[in-house]
C-alpha cells in the first residue's frame, strides 16, 4: 500500500514539474504515473548497474556523477513512455533534481513513508 502511494506522489510531482519546467511536458496524469512507474523501474533495475559501473568516475567527482546517472534515468523514461518528452540533457538534469526536491517535500506532506506509531 505504502509503494502505490509513493506511486502517486511521484506521479503527482512529475505532472507538477513538468507543468512549470520549460523543455519537460507530460500530456495526461496518466502518462506522468506511466513515468513514475518507469522511473522506479530504472531506479530500481538500471541504476545500481550503472552505479557500480562508474565508482571510479563517481569517486573523482566526488559523488556529482549520480546526478548525470539521474538525469540518464529521466531520458530511458523518455524513451520508454509516449507522452513524456524531454528537450535535451541539461533539461532531464534540471528536472531530475526539481522532481527529487518536490517528491521529498509532497512525501512530507502527507507522511509517505514513515512508519505508523504502535
């Protein structure tokens, strides 16, 4: 329950986002939940990959290269969602680190992901 609620959350920041950020649209809310659930995919799947794969690029750059690695994750969810378009990578880089910021802050809001007092 709490992972489809963080589902919409997440999908709610991608259409707020995308609203107000030039370079980033989504048609519908449902394509922005389509975008949420590619993105907990790739984040799930394909970035630990990547992750491992570039430590030493991650290391020198003292930890800035996971934000490139963010923003890699924003353009497979382009490819992967018709409706959801992205103009360039410094967009899917700035969108990346506005998304990260709302959904911690709507997360907040309606307590997704705390635990419930006994």
């Amino acid at each position: 329950m709490n992972f489809l609620l963080r589902l919409i959350v997440s999908a709610f920041a991608v259409f707020l986002v995308a609203s107000f950020l030039p370079g980033v649209a989504v048609d519908t809310f449902l394509t922005a939940a389509l975008v949420s659930v590619a993105l907990a995919f790739l984040n799930a799947v394909v970035k630990p990959i990547l992750t491992v794969l570039t430590i030493p690029v991650t290391i020198f750059s003292l930890g800035l290269f996971l934000l490139v690695i963010n923003a890699v994750m924003i353009l497979l969810a382009q490819k992967l969602v018709s409706g959801f378009h992205v103009s360039g990578f410094f967009n899917a880089l700035l969108f990346s680190v506005i998304l990260s910021i709302v959904t911690g802050i709507l997360n907040l809001i309606f307590g997704v992901g705390q635990k419930e007092s006994e």
